[in-house]
C-alpha cells in the first residue's frame, strides 16, 4: 500500500484506521492523522511517525523497533507488549499513553516512559520547577498573611459592620481560590483530549476561569457582603480602596494556567528505567504472548487417539466412512495450525470448527449423539472472537457429559446477544456438574484467555439449571472496538 492509498483509506473510515496484523515496516505515517487507529500485532518497524496524531490508537503487540516518533502525539494511545527497541519518542506527547509490558533488548540505549508524578518531582525540576516553586511560595505567603492581616482586624474592631466586611472579602478569596483550582482539575484531562494546541486549552480555561470569576463574586457579593457594603458607602469618611476588577480577573487566570501546566506536566514528565527493570518487563511481555498462544485450543492428545483408532477400525468395515472421517480430521487440523499468529477469528469461522469437530466425533458414536449450531442472528457471525473458544468446551461435553451416557447424548450450541452482551452457549445432556467443578484443563484455557483479552468484560459460568449448559458472556461494546 502506497501513502496516498492509506491517505484514501483513512479518508473513507472516518480518519478510524484499521489495519490490524498488517506489515507496514518503513512506512512513512509522518504528519497524518491516525486518531484512534487500530494497528495492533502489526510490523511498524523503523516506520516514520514524526508528527503523526496517534491519539487513543492501539498499537499493542505490535514491533515497534526503530519507530520513529519524534514529536507525535499519542495520548491515552495503546503501546502495550510492543517492542520498542531503539524507537525515538523525542518531543512525543505521551500523556496517558500504556507501556505496559513493552520491551527492549538490553544491549540498546535506553528508551523513556511515561510515569505519573506528583509536583514534589516537579518542583525538584531545575528551570521550570524552580520557578513555579518561587511563584507558588509567594502566593501562598502572600494569601496566608492577607488572611491572618483581615482575621485579626475581625477580632479587634468593634464595628460589626467592619467586622462583616472584612470576613466577606476572607470567604470571598477563599471561595475564589477553591474554584479556580477545581475548575482547573476538572477541565485539564478534557482541554487534553478537546484541544491538541496548548495554546487553545489555555485560551478556554480562561475564558471559563473569567466566566467562573463573576459567577462565584457576584453570588458571594449578594449573599454576604452586600449589606455590609451599603452601611459602609453611607459612611462619609469610610471609602473603600480597591483596584479595579480586571486586575483581580488577570490573577485568577494566571493562577488557573499556572495550575493547568502544573498537571500536565505532572502527567507528561517521563523517568528512565534500569536495565534490570527493562528485562523484566519484556520477560513479563513474552510470557503473555506465549500463554495467549498455548491457550489456542491444543487439540487433545486424547481426542487424535480415539479419532484414528476409528479411523482405523473403520478402513475394513466402512471405507467410506473412513474416508469421510480422515477427511474431517484433515480440515479440523488445517482450521489448528493455519492461524498464522492470529489471535482472532469470525464467529463463522469457529463455529464452522465446531461444526467439524462435532462431526468427526459423530463418526465414532454412531447414533449415540446428535447435535445443532444455532446462531439467532446471523448478523453476529462476522463478530471477531478468539480462535478456540468454543472447541475446547464441546470437547469437555463430550468427554464428560455424552461418553458417560449409555443411551443417546445431545449437545446444542447456541449464540445469541442479550442485554448488551454476546452470549455463546453449550448444552449437552450428560451428568451435572459436581459442585467441586473445576472445569480441567480446556476451561481454564477459556477463563485464562476471556481474562487476558477482556478482563472484567467477560465471565465463565457452569449451570446445572434450567438446564446443563457452560455459558461465556462477552460484552458486545468489546468485540466491536
């Protein structure tokens, strides 16, 4: 794929790319817009990202060696389990960014992650840190004498009028500086997402800060101070000495931005870590990988000896069927071993497995099983799941539910969508489960991989009522992102 080609595929999805298990080593992505590109397990290496909009993309798994990022900006993007092997983040916006799990050779220079931190580091800064820590320092002295100064001439002055006047303008400030702060927290992470110039978050926040500024006055003015300033003005030689009110507008703006940089910073300045720490993190990162590969539904050791023991009794007695099973078998092992890496698949795709493996064991117990795939709305095939989903839980209905029964076993598997959630649904008419069931092997695989790929967005769950069934929730929110 040509860049003008990309240019055209980002212009038709919406600026949404989804590309995802794509080799695009040495690409040149510099200066386009790939807001919230979907770039997972793909080969970027020593592709060009300067000055690219990686903001909320995902490009976890994927090999970033060599990457160039100069200047990007990939806040809240998703670098997980990436490789990052000599990648270049100078000037990078990494606010939000995960780097969980990414790694690097420990024969490389160091590479810099984001870490949040709080403003004792920042304040530790030379430069910057320096100064905001002298500004802040005058401030607060500034404030805390200013309170103590109109405190003590509350308690000493016998005007009551005086008195409220003066504790008007305390609760007044006080008020003032609480929303100017809270105001700024509240907004930052949105301005971040909202504006991609820092200049314009500034711009908004004060205009919100001014627009706050006669809302929390005037209110306070109206409810406390208003009838302390009336008796006061009546007074001939009582004037009140005040600047005028822009000037006090021009401090809570600059309070509000010093605030602003404040957190942002916070969330932007980066540490390095040892090579020890790096080590352990790619060790941590390979690790997953290889359990979300063991966990691709290994087909039982078990299950290939009863199939060509059929097959074998078989050659003599029923060639045909032989041939038929042989050539089941045949498919089944190609759908295992021709993933390619992949992780995923189509809802077709596993249930046509499914489908396949039902009919292999069909062979060998004869009349002894009957089955059915049922899917409510066809709509939900072209869902992208993880590949081995289901085979490992129809395996255990068989070895558990059908091959315990004399007479005639069912197994149904039913896929339907239900209250925001995709539900996926193997029932068979063995034994219940014991109340100790641990499921063995093939559905701990299924809760290990649900665990990894979706945490808290996906369950496991073993009934014996209404009926016997294995029931798997994903939330359907999931497997459409």
């Amino acid at each position: 794929m040509t860049r003008e080609q990309l240019i055209g595929t980002i212009g038709q999805n919406g600026r949404r790319l989804k590309m995802q298990a794509s080799d695009m080593a040495n690409f040149d992505f510099s200066g386009l817009d790939l807001t919230g590109a979907d770039l997972r397990f793909s080969n970027l290496e020593r592709s060009s990202f300067r000055g690219a909009i990686l903001r909320q993309a995902d490009l976890s798994f994927s090999n970033l060696n060599g990457a160039d990022f100069t200047d990007a900006d990939l806040f809240e993007a998703n670098l997980s389990f990436s490789g990052l092997e000599g990648t270049n983040l100078t000037g990078a916006n990494v606010e939000g960014a995960k780097f969980n799990f990414s790694g690097r050779s420990p024969y490389r220079s160091e590479v810099t992650l984001p870490e949040r931190i709080t403003l004792t580091t920042i304040l530790q800064k030379p430069g910057w840190g320096t100064f905001i820590g002298a500004v802040l320092g005058a401030l607060l002295i500034y404030g805390s004498n200013a309170i103590i100064y109109f405190t003590n001439l509350i308690l000493k002055t016998n005007d009551k009028a005086l008195a409220g006047f003066y504790q008007f303008l305390i609760v007044q400030n006080i008020a003032d500086g609480a929303v100017v702060f809270i105001l700024t927290w509240a907004l930052s992470g949105w301005l971040t997402r909202r504006f991609r110039k820092t200049w314009q978050q500034h711009i908004f926040l004060s205009w919100a800060t001014v627009i706050s500024f006669f809302i929390i006055n005037t209110s306070i003015y109206f409810w406390l101070g208003r009838s302390f300033v009336n008796e006061l003005v009546k007074r001939p030689s009582f004037e009140i000495q005040s600047a005028p009110w822009y000037i006090y507008v021009l401090g809570d703006i600059l309070i509000a931005n010093l605030f602003l940089y404040v957190l942002q910073q916070g969330r932007q300045l980066t540490r390095k870590l040892s090579d020890q720490e790096f080590q352990l993190l790619n060790l941590e990162k390979l690790k997953t990988r290889a359990e979300l590969d063991a966990l691709q539904a290994k087909i039982n050791p078990h299950f290939l000896y009863n199939a060509l023991n059929s097959i074998a009794s078989l050659v003599h007695e029923n060639p045909d069927q032989a041939e038929e099973m042989t050539l089941l078998l045949s498919k089944l092992f190609r759908y295992s071993t021709g993933r390619n890496g992949d992780l995923f698949g189509t809802l077709a795709d596993e249930l046509e497995m499914v489908q396949t493996y039902l009919q292999v064991e069909k062979v060998r117990f004869g009349s002894r099983l009957t089955f059915s795939v049922e899917v409510a709305n066809p709509a939900l095939n072209d869902l992208k799941l993880p590949q081995f989903l289901l085979q490992p839980i129809v395996e255990n209905a068989i070895k558990h539910g059908i091959a315990k029964r004399a007479d005639s076993g069912r197994i149904d598997v039913r896929i339907y969508e239900k209250t925001g959630e995709l539900h996926l649904c193997v029932h068979d008419n063995g034994p219940d489960f014991p109340d100790d069931m641990d499921g063995g092997y093939g559905l701990r695989s299924i809760q290990d991989k649900l665990k990894l790929l979706y945490g808290d967005d996906a369950r496991v769950e073993l009934q014996n009522w209404p009926i016997k069934q294995v029931l798997l929730s994903i939330r359907m929110s999931k497997l459409k992102s």
